[in-house]
C-alpha cells in the first residue's frame, strides 16, 4: 500500500490530493477519513466539498468558515464567471451551496448543468494546488 507522501513525495499537500482522488472516484469514505485527519484548510476544503454532494448543506457550510479564504478562490471565481455563475468579486461558497442546492432539485436542468462543471473547475484547482510541487 503506497501513502499520500509516496504518490505525491513533493506535493503542497500530499494528503490533500489523495483525498480529491478518492473524492472524484466517489469514494466518499475514503476521501472523508482523509479530510477528517487533515486540519488544513485544503482538508476543510474537501470537507465542504463532500458534504454539499451528500448533499448536507448545513455540514458543508460548516466547513467552508473553516476554510476561510483559500489561495485558490480568485482562480474559481474568474473560472465560474467564465461559465456563467457570478458570486462578484470574490468567491462565495456559500451562494455556491445554496445555488447546488437549488439545481439538485432540477435534474437535468441547465442550473444542475452549471453547477456540475463549475464543480468539475473547483476539483481542479483545488486538487492543483495540493498536488503542485513545493516551492523549496
């Protein structure tokens, strides 16, 4: 069995990116022990994420005051904006939860289709900078 450190040796957070692939594979205990032992704000950060999908959106919130405000929310605001979901100038998880909250209640919808792939951008960034190399 190989460890976070041993898949990614020079990552900003190896445990971090661990716990975005199990995320993204669906593995959402798997995922869920890792963010659990992870007291960063990457770990809250996936934390957040897990529990919008359950969907908890009250839990989910909880973890997104943890996080406070992450180095990858500019990014995926001006990524959202793109796609057509503003939160303003800044990111705004929690309009976020709501707005998920909302298009899971309209499948198939062009709100659902909006809140997947600015959830699919989100994965990205957040599993791009854990797993980026630290800058030494």
């Amino acid at each position: 069995a190989h460890t976070a450190q041993d898949l990614f040796p020079h990552a900003v957070s190896p445990a971090g990116a661990l716990c975005g692939l199990w995320l993204y594979f669906g593995c959402l205990d798997e995922a869920h022990s890792i963010a659990q032992e992870l007291t960063t704000p990457e770990g809250s950060f996936w934390h957040g994420i897990m529990h919008r999908q359950e969907p908890d959106p009250s839990n989910a919130a909880y973890w997104f005051r943890r996080v406070g405000r992450h180095p990858v929310f500019p990014a995926l605001r001006d990524v959202a904006h793109r796609i057509r979901f503003d939160t303003g100038r800044e990111w705004d998880p929690f309009e976020f939860i709501e707005f998920c909250e909302a298009a899971r209640l309209r499948p198939g919808s062009a709100e659902e289709d909006l809140a997947m792939r600015v959830q699919l951008a989100e994965w990205q960034l957040l599993f791009d900078y854990c797993a980026r190399e630290k800058t030494r």
